[in-house]
C-alpha cells in the first residue's frame, strides 16, 4: 500500500485532461453512385465491391466506438438525386428489424444499433439508385455531402464544447468517369477546405479505382492535415482504413502519415476541363477560366464583365517591326 501511494504511481493528469478521454467525432462521407461502382467492377472484374466496402466501413466505426465509450459516429451517403444520412437516423424513420449476414445479433448494442441502421438504410438507398444506372446524366453530390459533414461536425462541436471534442472527416469515393464531375465542384470543394480549416478538421480521402488521381481531393486532404490514399482494388481496404485512417488528429504531428508523392496545386478550367497553369478569375466567385467566356458572363454564378476590360484582353499583342540597317561596305583598295 505504501508502494502505492508512493507519487510515481500517482497519475500525473486528471482523468477530464487526459488526451486519451477526450471523444472524438468521426463523420464518412460514402458515395454510393451505383454506375460508378457498376463501371469499377466491369475493369477490375469484382462483383459487389460495394458490399466489401460496406463490411469493411462497418468494422473501421466499430473500432472507433470502442475506443472511447464517449465517441460518436456520422455517415452520410452521396447519391446522384442528392445526400441521405444513413447514421445518425432522422426520428420521423420507421425501421422494422431484419436479419442481416453481417450482423452478428449476440454483438454490444452500441455497435448493433449503428450498424443495423447504416446496412438497412445504405441497402434500400442503393436498390432505388440501381433503377437510374441507365441514366446518362448524373451529376456528382460529393461536395454537397461534404458540406452537410461539415455542417454536422459544427453542430456537435457546439453541443460537446465543454468536452473539447475532435472532430475528422473521411472520405470514400469511386473513380472512374467522376473525375470530369469534380471540375463543376471546385467551388464548393475550396468552400469545404476553407470551412473545415476553420473547425480544424482533418479530411481523409480514400479513392477507389480510377486512372487518374483526384487533383481536388488531393488539394482537400494537403490544405486539412489529412491523409490521401488511392487504392487500385478493394482487396485490403479495411487494413487501410484501421492503420492509416485511424490516426487521431492530436496524434497526426507525431505519427507518420502515408504521403503523398506529388500534389497537382493547379485548377481545370471550368468550361474546357483543362488544367490550368495561367487564366482569368472571375473576381466575383474565383471561377477560373482559361478562354473568354461566350457572351462576356461568368459561367458559374452569371456576373457581366467590363467591356472595356473585356476588349483589352481581345486586343492581340502589337509587335512592333524591326527595321533592318543597311551597312554599307567600304571600298577596298
């Protein structure tokens, strides 16, 4: 007993300060786009890779939950009619129980009770967006559920600001034909980096399958502190998800992050989709453009330009002619 009082064995920390006690708050931001994932499977030759990625999300809250009793969880699903929040649910939804494989039913409550709602909702939005797969035009809602998490995390923040809670945002998102989606996204993709800057958020990323790296996700994860993986297969997600995604933010100056190797700081302009090294900005909304726009309006949010300004940019550049002297020789004896 002696021993024990003895003030080495004495917690040098109150339980309200430890850096472990503090929750954390941890939103994922799901695209379930079935063409998307419909187009990854036909090139990688997998059948419901979506599934997989469902299972292995449903571990990586798990693991978080359990590291703190005080921990809370969001999901929220992109889709091409809009977003839904699969977790939290609204109190207006009625849910019936349902026996699910991947539900263990003897399992803790607090793990039952997130994971049967997010396979109830995720299974039922997904069926209704198979019937639009055909359909040519989808447009891409990522940044809009981007935006619904960031609001969610400063509501939280608000309702936990005695506890100092931290907060993270994670990301996961097919390839394939979305990368021409993310040039009408600009806008409000820099909106959510400044935003989560603000509430210091970091925002993970995890890009599934595609060709070409996401330029402004990148950017996103570079400018908040997060972390940026692409992944060619879903084959291993949930190792990824439980080492690199773990990373709490208090941790993240201390631990090395999987780095990216180079990231493209550059824009697409917003009518051709190239990138763009040198252009014109509207001064109005940012909207860079790399030609003058038709009719001498912002594209993006319709302001008019000076016309005089307008005409100075037209006006090709004046070379002025270079007059050729005439040296005439001297007569040699």
């Amino acid at each position: 007993m002696d021993a024990i009082a003895d003030p080495n064995f004495q917690q040098t920390k109150s339980r309200a300060t430890a850096a472990e006690d503090v929750p954390s708050l941890l939103t994922v931001i799901l695209d379930i786009s079935p063409r998307l994932w419909a187009e990854f499977d036909h090139v990688k030759g997998e059948k419901t890779s979506i599934i997989s990625v469902l299972k292995s999300l449903v571990v990586f809250l798990n693991g978080h939950l359990a590291f703190n009793g005080a921990n809370q969880v969001a999901v929220i699903a992109a889709y091409s009619q809009g977003i839904q929040y699969l977790y939290p649910r609204n109190v207006s939804t009625n849910s019936t129980s349902k026996d699910y494989s991947i539900i263990n039913p003897n399992m803790y409550r607090r793990f039952r009770n997130v994971d049967e709602a997010l396979v109830e909702d995720f299974l039922e939005l997904f069926k209704k967006e198979e019937v639009l797969v055909d359909q040519k035009v989808q447009k891409s809602t990522l940044s809009g559920a981007m935006s619904a998490g960031l609001a969610y995390t400063n509501r939280i923040s608000k309702e936990f600001e005695s506890l100092s809670i931290k907060s993270r945002l994670l990301v996961i998102t097919c390839g394939s034909s979305r990368e021409k989606d993310e040039i009408f996204q600009y806008i409000p993709i820099m909106n959510c980096i400044f935003s989560a800057s603000k509430l210091k958020c970091p925002i993970d990323v995890v890009k599934i399958g595609g060709n070409k790296e996401s330029t402004f996700l990148q950017q996103t994860t570079d400018a908040t502190n997060g972390v940026y993986i692409h992944l060619d297969s879903t084959a291993g997600i949930i190792q990824y998800l439980s080492t690199a995604m773990s990373i709490d933010p208090s941790l993240r100056h201390i631990i090395v992050r999987p780095t990216q190797g180079s990231v493209d700081f550059r824009t697409s302009c917003y009518l051709t989709g190239k990138v763009v090294a040198i252009g014109f900005i509207c001064s109005v909304c940012l909207c860079v453009l790399s030609i003058i726009p038709p009719g001498n309006k912002c594209p993006a949010c319709d302001s008019e330009f000076n016309e005089r300004v307008i005409s100075k940019l037209k006006k090709k550049p004046v070379v002025p002619r270079v007059i050729k002297k005439v040296i005439k020789k001297k007569p040699t004896n």
